[in-house]
C-alpha cells in the first residue's frame, strides 16, 4: 500500500493545479445541489421493531390521523390572586384567545372554559388553551406571537407560558465558539510547524474537506430528506480529522525536507508512510461510524453515515489535495530556522520529548498506576449516569415551555402531557374492554384510565392511561411494564402500549442494550486489524484498555458537567438533566477511531524503529521522539474544534462535543503518551511477540513504508548522526 500511495502523491504533485482545481469544482457544484435542493425531515427519535413502535404502527393504521399537518402549542394561565373563572380574568383571557386565532398560521384555538371539554385544574386557579398551528407557516413567527399574546396577560395580572414546539428547525451549525474553536486550532499549527504557510495550507485542506462533505451530504438530502442534527456530526468530525491527517502528511513531509530529500520524493515517502497510517486510521474511523448502522436505529446509522462520508473525503484530501499544495509550498513549508538545517537530523534527542519518554519508561509502574487512576477517578460520575431519549417540557429549565410543563404537571398530574396510548385488540372488543379498564385501574401508578374510541368493525379499542407519575420517573417505566405483563391475562384480549412515553422509554433500553453489542463489534474488528498491523497480541490489548478508560473519563466529565451542573460559568446548553440516550454509542464510536488514530501513529513509529534493529526500549523510545509532537499537536487541535462545539446551546451538540474533548485530552495526554510507552516498555520484546504460525498467514500491511526507498530507522539516542548530502527542493 505504501508503494501506491507514494506513487498517487507523486502524481497529485505534478498534476498540482488539476488537483487544486477539481477539488474546487466538487465544492461549487455541490453547493449548487445542496443549495437548491437539501431538505431536512423530521428527526424521527423512535426505534423501529420496539414494541412502542409497532403499537403506533397500528394505531395509524386502526385510527388514521387526519391529512391535515398542524403542530401544537399550549397557551398555560393562572390567575395568581384568585380563580382563573373570575370575570376579569375570563375577561382577558377571552381577548387574548381572539388575538390568538388572527395569528398567521393559527388553524384553531380550544376554549379552556367550553362545557364539552373544560381544560380547568380542580383548584380553578389554571386554565389552558390548546393551539394548533400548520406545520407549513413560520414556526417562529407564530410562536413569538403567541408569546407576545402572554405577555398581555402577564400586563393584566395574569400569569401566562407558552408550552410545546413546532420544532427547532436546523441548528446552528458554526456559531462563534465554533469559529473560536477553528481559531484555537491554527493557533496550534502555527506554534507546531513555525510556518504561516505550513499551517495555512493545513487549514486550507481541513476547510475544503469540510466543505465537500458537508455539501455532499446537504445533496444528497435533495433525494432523501435527513435530520436536522445530522450535518452538525458530520462538520465537527470532518473539520478535526481533516485538520489532522493533513498534519500527520505535512509533518513527515517537513522531516523529510529537513534531511535532504527533493522536493518529490519527500511528497513521495510522506504520503507513502504517513499516508498508509493516515488511511488505516481513517478506515477505523469509518468502520466505527458505519457500525452505527447495524444497532438498527435509523436516525444513528444516518448521523454515522454522514460522519464517515466527512471522514473518507478527509482521508482523499489528505491522499491528493495535500501533496499538490506541498508541490506549490516546496520549503516554505519549513520555518526559517529549519531550511538552514537541511540535510541532517533534527529530531531532538535531549529535548523535552526525549527527556519524557525516558521518565515514564524508567518509571513505568509508577506511571501505569498514576495514569490509571487518574482516568478511573475522572470516571466516577459515570456510575451515577442517566439518560433520557427526550427532555419532557424541553432541554432548557428556564424557558417558558419547561413553565407551562410543569404547572401542568403540578396541576394536572405528572403524567397529564405523556399518557400512555393502550390498544385492545380482540374479535368482539367490547365484550372485553370494562374488563380491561378495571385491571389497569387497580395496577400500581395509575392516576386514571380513560376509553377514548373503537373501531368500526370493533375489533380494536383505544385507551387513555394516565401515570401518577412523570415520564422520566422509574415507576412510570414499571408501570408501561405492568400493563404489557397484563397481555393475555384476560383471554381473547391483546394489549399494545404505545405513546410518547413508552416509545422513549422502549427506545431509551434498546439504545443502551446495543451499546454493549456496538463496543463488542468495533473493538473485536479493531483487534484483529491491529493485530495484522503491528504483529503482536498484546499492543492491541493495550490499546483497547487505554480506549476503554479515555471513554470512562469522557463520559464520566459530561455526566458531572452536564447532568450535575459543574461548570455552569463556561457551559452555555441546558444543564441538570439526563443526558440523551444516543449520547454513549455515539460518543463511543467516534472516540474509538480517534484513540485508534493516535495509536497507528505513535505506535507505528516504534513498530518501525523495532523492525529496523532497535532493541524494544530503543524502539518505544526513538518511536515516541519522532511522533509524539505530531500526536500532541494533533488532540490539541481535536480538542480545541471539539471544545468549540461543546459551548454550543444545544444540549445534544454541546455534550457529545464535551465528551469528545474530554475523551481525546485523556487518550492523547495520558494514555498515548504515559500508559502506551510505560505498558509497552515494561512489557519488553513481549510486547512484539506473535506465534510464528499465525505471522505467516497473515497479510502485511506495509503502513511505515518499508517497501519504500528510504532513509534507515531512527537511530538509538546516543548514535552520532550522519549528515546527508542536501538536495534541492525547489523544483
């Protein structure tokens, strides 16, 4: 594979400008696709094959909803000085309502004091008035109406919330703290190469992979339309790997230049052997993402896709955009000081670097046990986690929607706005139903039961059940349980639950049960795939060990920042409440390939200096000097795009993005550069044993580019350096 790529990034740099410029041609006709076309649907939070998703499936199919396409907003009132039946008080509120109903959009307002259907508390202090508003007009508009209409009331005396949401609508996608984010992260590339052209031309490539996968996906939702959150995984991931593997090429590149090497046969040896870990790193990456396919839940495997689309441009830009733009830099890519060492080895061997990996390699017990401990203290919280699929009353505990939740909750019951939906199906359904009715009402946690309708054909009865409790609460889980356990109990009777809650809660068990299913799958792949490309059994163990307690920790910070409220001066999403179920598997799968990233790549280089006739110390430490910057630099700059996106307002983006960070400090910081070298060093030449029958069926993965025409391994520290004979660059 080295060969290959050395042979694509040669051609890429002779044919510079028509790999510049189709690149920019992909970036202009995508975005006239994307642009005229792209369509966001609804986000579709439910999991098919539930049993909550199959119920509703026949409730639609029983009892049809209208054509009609109308969201709903509640209008929540109370009188603070005495009944909300007080003349006055009807009064304003009877003007409001007709405010109401001239709003554009507006399809109906119920009237709370209609005798039919009262919507009054018992205490007569609450009234609420359902809006039905069409899902086609402007959603915001509407609701800033309606929300000036409360205003009013709140000028009489009154007490008014708006309650419910017509959708949020695409978020944002690059506000300021992302572009802060992108900012901290040039930042980086400017300090690690010393070259505005170096780090420009790294930016350069990172922005017009993001742009190309974004688009991409944008075009492809004229054909299908996709969430709305979507995009926003797939910009986070493409901008840090595509900043990164860019790094990873132009930094061997530099070394290259550095010791003497024309201008194309450093472009050829860069993207021969940091291409080769650049396209099995992001072939990690991808496979994790897809893997999100197979749990089963659509909405995840399309956050997935899109992400691994964003990743696999970003390793193309990284195989055919960099070397061109290398081509046009030629030494400039070097700083002042480094195109005055051309032609010897600058790789620092008593610098800090160096001077690190001796310390954690003569320390390395002490350094494993530090390390270790440090990640299982930071992943604590993680015991105390709670997740929700969604936040009953909305994310945000201060808004007007979470207001008027919970003073219906609190006078109407915690389960007035999430009843269950109970279908009864039997041949003569009502010969069974006063039956069904009374065993649910004597079940524990019922508040009420209410028979709402029966088919024509009487074969099918829906019910009304409501909890005494909320949605989120454990007895209200117990409860959707129960009355499933309470199928068959009457003979000839079948019951399905459905409703909101029970599809959250149904959805909420199986994200959580194929997180297990999804770590089993990547890791055993990743495994077996490192495995063939390092040679050994036990540096696949390690890395997967070191994996495993980077995502404790990451996990564990979210759940005390977000679901404990620590940090609240930094923090600007909704804090306090359960983080939401795909945040695990997601974060899971995404962190996966990042610590595979930085595993190739540092390990890589120790592989390389072993294979060439260092001793296993040696090895680990030359290995460590030559790529432990490039890895820093690297989750410097993930955490800074990462860290970004988590000051974002919405609690999903914000807490993924807060997890990654979190996740990729430990995995870089600790893991890569204190657990990795202290394991490896304490484990000795067993580190790189693998049986001799199982080294010769297995394929060879040519990622440090063995095969390539190159200089010799690096060198044990003490070795005198030989100077090369300098070669121009600037052809």
């Amino acid at each position: 594979m080295a060969r290959l790529l050395s042979r694509l990034g040669r051609f890429s740099a002779r044919h510079r400008w028509a790999v510049l410029i189709s690149w920019l041609l992909a970036v202009a006709v995508l975005a006239v696709v994307a642009l005229s076309g792209m369509k966001f649907g609804d986000e579709g939070f439910d999991v098919p094959g539930t049993p909550s998703s199959e119920a509703m499936s026949v409730l639609d199919e029983e009892f049809p909803p209208d054509d009609s396409d109308v969201g709903s907003l509640q209008l929540v009132i109370q009188n603070p000085d005495g009944d909300i039946v007080d003349a006055e008080a009807m009064t304003s509120i009877a003007d409001a309502l007709a405010d109401v109903r001239d709003i554009d959009g507006v399809e109906s307002v119920s009237d709370p004091f209609d005798q039919a259907r009262p919507y009054i508390s018992e205490d007569l202090s609450t009234a609420v008035a359902t809006v039905s508003v069409d899902n086609a007009a402007d959603a915001g508009t509407a609701t800033e109406r309606l929300a000036e209409v409360a205003q009013t009331l709140r000028a009489d005396g009154l007490n008014a919330e708006v309650g419910g949401s017509l959708g949020e609508g695409v978020p944002e996608i690059l506000g300021p703290s992302e572009i802060v984010g992108a900012a901290l992260a040039f930042l980086v590339l400017l300090i690690t190469f010393g070259s505005l052209v170096a780090a420009g031309a790294n930016m350069f490539t990172a922005l017009i992979g993001v742009a190309v996968g974004i688009l991409g996906v944008l075009a492809f939702s004229a054909v299908t339309p996709i969430g709305s959150l979507t995009p926003i995984l797939a910009v986070m991931l493409g901008l840090a790997v595509g900043i990164d593997y860019t790094l990873f090429i132009l930094a061997r590149f530099r070394t290259e230049l550095r010791e003497g090497r024309g201008l194309h046969s450093a472009i050829g040896v860069a993207v021969g052997t940091a291409g080769s870990a650049v396209v099995f790193a992001g072939a990690t990456v991808i496979i994790a993402l897809t893997g999100l396919t197979v749990v089963g839940i659509p909405f995840l495997g399309e956050m997935g896709l899109a992400a691994a689309f964003a990743v696999a441009i970003a390793v193309l830009m990284a195989l055919t955009l960099v070397p061109a733009l290398l081509s046009f830099m030629g030494t400039r890519a070097l700083s002042r000081r480094d195109r005055k060492l051309v032609g010897t080895d600058v790789t620092e061997k008593n610098g800090f670097i160096a001077g690190w990996a001796r310390f954690v390699t003569r320390r390395r017990a002490l350094s494993l046990l530090g390390g270790t401990a440090l990640l299982v203290v930071a992943a604590v919280p993680l015991m105390s986690m709670q997740t929700a699929l969604t936040m009953p009353g909305g994310e945000d505990p201060d808004s007007t929607q979470r207001a008027a939740y919970e003073i219906v909750a609190d006078k109407f019951g915690d389960g007035a706005q999430d009843p269950l939906v109970v279908l009864v199906r039997s041949d003569n359904v009502e010969t069974v139903l006063s039956r069904v009715v009374d065993n649910l009402a004597e079940l524990d946690n019922v508040d009420m039961v209410i028979p709402a309708a029966v088919t024509d054909d009487g074969d099918t009865a829906m019910l009304t059940v409501m909890s005494k409790y909320g949605p989120l609460d454990s007895r209200t889980t117990d409860l959707v349980h129960d009355i499933r356990a309470e199928d068959g109990e009457i003979s000839g009777a079948q019951l399905l639950v459905t409703g909101a809650t029970a599809i959250g809660l149904d959805s909420d068990e199986q994200l959580q049960s194929a997180l297990m299913l999804y770590i089993a799958l990547i890791v055993g792949l990743s495994l077996v795939l490192m495995v063939i490309l390092f040679r050994s059994l036990l540096i696949p163990l390690v890395a997967t060990a070191g994996f495993l307690l980077s995502l404790g920790a990451g996990l564990g910070a979210t759940v005390a920042i977000f679901q404990w409220g620590w940090l609240d001066v930094i923090v600007q999403a909704p804090q306090g409440n359960p983080l939401l179920s795909l945040l695990p598997i997601v974060v899971t799968g995404i962190l996966f390939g990042l610590a595979m990233d930085y595993q190739v790549f540092l390990v890589s280089r120790m592989h390389e200096a072993h294979e060439r006739g260092l001793t296993p110390l040696e090895a680990v430490r030359a290995g460590f000097r030559h790529s432990a910057v490039v890895v820093v630099a690297a989750a410097a700059i993930m955490a800074a795009v990462f860290g970004g996106f988590a000051m974002s307002h919405s609690s999903l983006v914000g807490s993924i993005a807060m997890a990654l960070t979190v996740g990729v400090i430990a995995d870089a910081f600790i893991v890569r550069m204190i657990l990795v070298p202290a394991a490896l060093s304490l484990l000795g030449k067993g580190a790189w044993w693998i049986p001799k029958w199982l080294d010769r069926i297995l394929p060879t993965i040519d990622v440090e580019g063995a095969g390539l025409d190159q200089q010799p391994a690096p060198r044990p520290e003490n070795a005198p350096v030989p100077a090369r004979d300098a070669v121009g660059v600037g052809r």
